[in-house]
C-alpha cells in the first residue's frame, strides 16, 4: 500500500514539473525582461520600416529626444509612449510596455483602430494664399473663427488652447519643414516675447507673415529679433520690435508632404 501511495505521489511530483516546464516555455516566447524599453523601441521602429528623422517629424519632436532614448542616456516619458501609440495604432501597446510579442498588431486589429472624428478636432487653417488676409485682420482685431478648418488629432492638439494650422511655404526651413507642410502654432503672449528662444515660430511682422527660427532673441537688450532659416539659401532677417505684431510658436507637424 505504502508503495502504490510512493509511486501515485512521485507521478504528481513530474505531472507539476512537467506543466511548468510547459507554461514557463510559453511565457518566455512572449515575455522577455531582460529585453529593455529602448531596445523594444529599436524594435518597433524596424518593424515600422520608418527611421527617427521621421518619427521624430511626425511627433513634432526634436530626433534628438529619441536619438538619447535609443542610445541609453533618457528614458522615454509616458507622453512620449501615448503619442507613439496614437500616432502609429498598429504598434503593440502590450509590445512596448510589457515586452509581449507581437511588436506589431495584426492587419485587423489595424483596420479596428482607424481614427473616427472623435478623435480629432476642427482647428482653424491659415493657408499659404490666406496669409495677407490673416495679417489684415488680425491687425484689425478679427479672429480666426471664420477661418477654414483642419483636423488634427486631440493627442497632437495637447489642450493647446487657440491654436491654428498654418502651411508652410517655400524651403526656407527644409528639410525639416518642406513646402506644403501643415503645422500646428499656438499664439505667444506679448509678454513672453523676450523670452522665445531655439524653436521655429511663425513672426508678423509689418505686413509679413513668416516661419523661421529665433536663435538671437536681443527684444530684451537691442529691441530686435533675428530671424533664421534652416535651408542655408533661405537667408536670415532682422526685425525690430515695434514691427513685430504677433508671434506663434510652431509645436508640430500635423502633414507633410512625401519628400
């Protein structure tokens, strides 16, 4: 008897062994922790076929941000995950956060995911053939509310309140910004005008409306503004304070055209 009991209890001992064997080799096909968040972003971003120039485009997001995530030396924020997830809806969110294959969703899973219109927002458009109308009534005190419209994703919009597409023209601001872009600007208050610096913001200035690059900003000191161009040919200007009427900061692109 005690032997026929030894025997039944050694039987369960390898039945429990043998499972688990079986579940941990599962497991491990799908989850790998030693697998870390930039290396399943390298990952993703192969998967996607698209490089971090582009990516970075897209998310209106400086490449070198993610140049310093896939490198090791930053770690992607949780604004940084949403926005990648919203942007490109057939990433895996299980992928990306928890390491679950598969890094990709399947072709139907994409065809569920498709943006509906409560996902976006109507955002009032400024055109390139609307820019003397826009500096006329914006100097008479108008606002955009009988603008056209575009819509943009709320994850892109980011509660920026009175903001409005513009489109860019000319190649003054290539290759990050190319002719035809649409981007996403929102106003900067007078008394913040001193204090803009690095970024690309759209100037009115006189009866000008421009996209360039503020590096010196002298409003403090010298009572002046120097405008850059990325492209090397697109020249630079200066601007004087009691010319300058408005000033928006250029926070993403929100359409580009196939370069």
């Amino acid at each position: 008897m005690f032997v026929v009991i030894q025997a039944q209890y050694i039987l369960l001992v390898l039945y429990i062994l043998i499972l688990y064997h079986v579940v941990v080799e599962k497991c491990s096909n799908k989850l790998d922790d030693t697998v870390t968040i930039q290396d399943r972003l390298k990952q993703v971003f192969d998967s996607l076929g698209i490089t971090i120039y582009q990516i970075a485009k897209e998310l209106g997001e400086n490449p070198s941000k993610f140049y310093n995530i896939l490198n090791g030396r930053a770690k992607p924020s949780y604004d940084t995950i949403m926005s990648l997830l919203a942007c490109y809806p057939q990433i895996s969110a299980d992928y990306l956060i928890r390491g679950i294959l598969p890094v990709l969703n399947s072709p139907e899973a994409n065809a569920k995911m498709m943006a509906s219109d409560d996902d976006t927002i109507e955002v009032p458009f400024v055109p390139v053939r609307f820019y003397a109308t826009f500096v006329e009534s914006y100097s008479e005190g108008g606002n955009t509310t009988d603008a056209e419209t575009f819509r943009v994703r709320k994850p892109v919009l980011k509660g920026h309140k009175q903001a409005v597409v513009l489109e860019i023209s000319g190649n003054s601001m290539s290759p990050q910004l190319a002719h035809g872009a649409k981007v996403l600007a929102v106003p900067v208050s007078e008394n913040n005008w001193e204090y803009q610096s690095g970024g690309v913001y759209a100037v009115m200035y006189r009866d000008y409306f421009v996209v360039k690059r503020i590096r010196d900003n002298e409003l403090l000191t010298r009572k002046y503004l120097t405008l850059h161009s990325d492209n090397p040919n697109g020249g630079n200007v200066t601007v004087p304070l009691q010319d300058i009427r408005g000033l928006w900061k250029i926070v993403s692109i929100v359409e580009a055209p196939v370069e």
